[in-house]
C-alpha cells in the first residue's frame, strides 16, 4: 500500500521524520507531499521546493520505503484541494495528518486518513526551529543531520537571518493571519 504525508517541511525536522518511520511501518511506498511550493524565501516559508526536495529524499533514505517527494503548490480552494493533490501524486490509499482540515478534505473525498501523536511538539516545530535560525541558537539537534548538511550547503541560516531582517511587517503578518489553505501541513 501507498501512503501519503504532507507538510510545509520548512524545514524538515525530527517530529516529522518520527512520523515517517512510523508510516513506513504500515505502508510499502510514501508519497511526500510539499506544501506551499511556491514559497520561498520569507521568514514563513525560508526554502525553495528544491532544496526541501534534497532535505527529505536525502533525510528518508535511511529507511527501507519507496519514497516520492512531490512539490505541491497553493490553489487556496478547499474544496477542491484534494483532487489538485490526487492530480499531481502517485496513487495512495491512506493520507496521514493531524491538521484538522486535511483530515476534513480527505475524509470527505473518502480517503482513509490515520493520525499520529505529535513527537516533542513544544520543542520540535518549524516555527520555533526557524526563530533559533535568526537568532544564531542551537537548532541542529532538531533535524535530522542530511537536513543540517542541506541548509549549511544553501547557506540557508544566513538566508533566513537576512529575510528576516528585510521582511519583518510580513513576518507579523504572515504568523498572525489566518490561513486556509491545507498544504500549509501539520507544522504551522
């Protein structure tokens, strides 16, 4: 059976990676949807598609599952969000999430969803990974060591530490709207 898991992945981090050993002891292959695809380079949304592509294909392949990492962008039309993510996957019968409006969209399209424990969620969340970014504190011991490997490569803490600077009234604003749209995944 195939599985399905998305999330931001901004970054990748151990919460999430706790969540994929754990899928790939009930499914044989995962797709790996990334959400807001389209975004980068904002305090919300530091990383390209690209770079989470190498994040979590370099990041899962530990683990004995066929993985496929599928970019998704934001369509922002609920109601027809989980035939965009149908259109653009591999099949799959079963999605995992625990955001309470995926869950919602995939039930009612009929698709079997399985929810999880959060892992360490007070000190593993992208927010908070990504705020100890800016401010040069410890963050490695959050993410899997391919994910630090990747963002030392792109030089993505000095990115982040500059659009920080450069956004800050979008920073507000992004942390503080409301936001719709499913992809956002489970780590806001």
């Amino acid at each position: 059976m195939r599985g399905f898991y998305i999330g931001r992945f901004q970054p990748y981090h151990e919460g999430h990676h706790a969540m994929v050993e754990r899928i790939a002891e009930e499914v044989d292959e995962l797709v790996l949807g990334i959400g807001s695809a389209d975004d980068s380079h904002t305090t919300h949304d530091p990383f390209t598609a690209g770079e989470r592509i190498m994040m979590l294909t370099k990041a899962v392949d530990e683990f004995d599952l066929r993985t496929y990492v599928v970019p998704l962008e934001d369509i922002n039309r609920n109601a027809v969000w989980v035939s965009h993510v149908e259109s653009m996957c591999p099949d799959f019968g079963v999605a995992y999430s625990n955001n309470p409006l995926v869950v919602r969209l995939f039930e009612e399209s009929g698709i079997e969803v399985r929810q999880s424990p959060m892992f360490e969620r007070d000190r593993l969340e992208g927010s908070e990974i990504r705020e100890r970014m800016i401010r040069d504190e410890s963050w490695r011991d959050r993410v899997p060591d391919p994910v630090v490997e990747t963002i030392e490569e792109i030089n993505g803490v000095k990115r982040l530490q500059h659009v920080s600077d450069s956004d800050s009234l979008e920073r507000y604003t992004a942390e503080d709207e409301s936001v719709d749209d499913p992809s956002i995944g489970d780590e806001r």
